[in-house]
C-alpha cells in the first residue's frame, strides 16, 4: 500500500489532470472520459489514510458513490468565470447519463450530487457575485436542505427525482443565461 505524507498530493494530482483535460482533448471515449487523458486516476490518500480509502467508498448498504467533492478549493490562475464554465460542464457530463443500469447507479447519483455541489461553489465564489445566479443557486439550496447532510445513496435514491430536476433546471437555466458558459 502506498501512503502519501504530504497532504496535498492528491490536489496536485487532480491539478495536474484537469491541466491534460484543458490542453486539447477534445471529444470523449465510448466511458465519456475525454479523449487524450486516462479514463481513470490513480491518487494517493491522505496520511493516515488507507490508498483504498480515497476512492469511491460503500455505505451502510454497501454502494459505491463517489465521497469527495471535485475542486474543493480553486486551481491557482482560475478565474472564477472559468470555475463556472468547468463546474457547468461537470454538470452537464452527467446528461447522458442514468440509473438504468442498477450498478451504476450509486456512482451517477453520488457524482450528480458532487457535480451540483461543485456548481455551487463556483456561483457562489463568482466575480459578479451569488446575485447573478439567483435560480441555481436557490435551487441547489432546496435540495441540500431536502437531504438534509445525508449523501448516501440511499437517501439520493429517495430524493432521485429532485436531484435530477434540479440538475435538469440548472442546465436548462444556465443554457439561457447572457453570459455564456458553455
């Protein structure tokens, strides 16, 4: 097993992923992974944490959903624009998307949940301030407070339909949006 000391490998390591993503991939692979990265990264854990534990964990009824939130704090030279633009099309790379096959249903809901919680912050931390995105974020608010904390895939389940139409009404908001995003 490999541990890391240095806490913020894993951080380097998803920097140095989204840099591949941002330098020309330009289509995406039948996983929808872009094309020209690897489809999957491999990252070191915390210290004091098992490399295992890092990855998409199962809760108490033994599903995988993804744990950690994606972008936790922004790259360095990001502008917040740009946090937008790349929380929206995280968001939006999970349209093609669904629970039809069952196993694959904790990792979509849990990644729809992250996508959207990454979203937030990126409205919320955006230049012109929360203001200019009143309905997504009043949005992404009724959904938190409907899960109330709890993101197992459990409670996702139940609260499927909200999720997704949350999801859904933000793509469809942002897409009429002045300030293009896409």
């Amino acid at each position: 097993m490999v541990k890391s000391s240095t806490p913020g490998t894993v951080v380097v390591a998803v920097a140095l992923a989204l840099f591949g993503v941002s330098c020309g991939a330009s289509g995406t692979d039948d996983n929808g992974a872009p094309t020209g990265t690897p489809t999957s990264v491999t990252t070191t854990a915390p210290a004091g944490q098992e490399a295992g534990d890092a990855s998409p964990t199962a809760d108490a009824g033994g599903s995988a959903a993804p744990t950690g939130t994606q972008d936790a704090s922004p790259l360095p030279g990001t502008t917040s624009v740009e946090r937008v633009r790349d929380a929206f099309a995280g968001l939006q790379a999970t349209l093609n998307d669904s629970c039809a096959d069952p196993g694959n249903c904790p990792y979509f809901l849990g990644r729809v949940h992250d996508e959207l919680q990454r979203m937030d912050r990126a409205m919320k931390g955006d230049a012109k301030g929360p203001g200019h995105f009143p309905e997504p974020i009043a949005l992404i608010g009724k959904l938190n407070g409907a899960l109330d904390g709890d993101r197992s895939f459990e409670n996702l389940k139940k609260h499927q339909s909200l999720l997704i139409g949350t999801r859904d009404r933000i793509n469809t908001w942002m897409q009429g949006h002045p300030d293009d995003y896409r």
